[in-house]
C-alpha cells in the first residue's frame, strides 16, 4: 500500500490574528502602576481599629501573694515567675507586667518624697 499526498491543502486555521501594529497596540504594557503602591504606614487606614486590650482585675488573695514575694525581691527570674503564676492563678506575662508595674510605682512614690 503506498502513502498518497493529499489531494486538498489543509483546512484554514480558524484562529486568526490581527495584523502586527494592531496587535502591538492591543497589548502595549502599562508604563506606570495603575494603584499606588501601599505600604505598612498607609496600610489599613480605613479598617476599624483593634479591640481593647483586657485589664486584669486581681483578687485581694492575689494581690497580697504577689505584694508578699515584691516585698522580698523586686525581681523574679523565669522559674520563680512562673512558679508565681501558677500559685497565684493568672498567666506568666501577667505577672511579669504586675513586677514591671510595681516597681514604677515604687519609684515613683520614692520620688514624691524626696
């Protein structure tokens, strides 16, 4: 059996494309962004703003075991402050922000003295 060639060209490709200066034309790239670009400053201008940071409310028990240990040391190291935490019944960071508040307070009552 021999291959014969076709006897018909090839049926017309059904894509057809538009003359190269339109084309160009069509789709020249953009020379400059159209949105302005954002960074961290203008970012988020228009959401609403973030919710309240709870305030801790200590109990008297509470108070007075942590005066007691401020009382013998102005500073606790990790072990003792989570040590604390967990006698006194509130997180690590709070009692690491109770100390860190005290101790303004004390200077600030010493200042007022002298």
């Amino acid at each position: 059996m021999q291959t014969s060639t076709p006897l018909y060209p090839p049926p017309p490709s059904p894509f057809v494309y538009p003359p190269p200066s339109v084309f160009h034309v069509h789709y020249q790239l953009p020379t400059q962004p159209e949105q302005p670009v954002t960074t961290d400053r203008n970012k988020n201008l228009s959401s609403s703003p973030p919710p309240r940071r709870y305030r801790a409310n200590y109990t008297p028990s509470q108070l007075r075991a942590l005066e007691d240990v401020f009382a013998e040391k102005h500073y606790v190291n990790k072990e003792e402050r989570y040590r604390l935490s967990l006698e006194v019944g509130v997180t690590d960071k709070q009692v690491k922000m109770w100390f860190q508040n005290r101790r303004t307070k004390m200077k600030k009552e010493r200042s007022l003295m002298h």
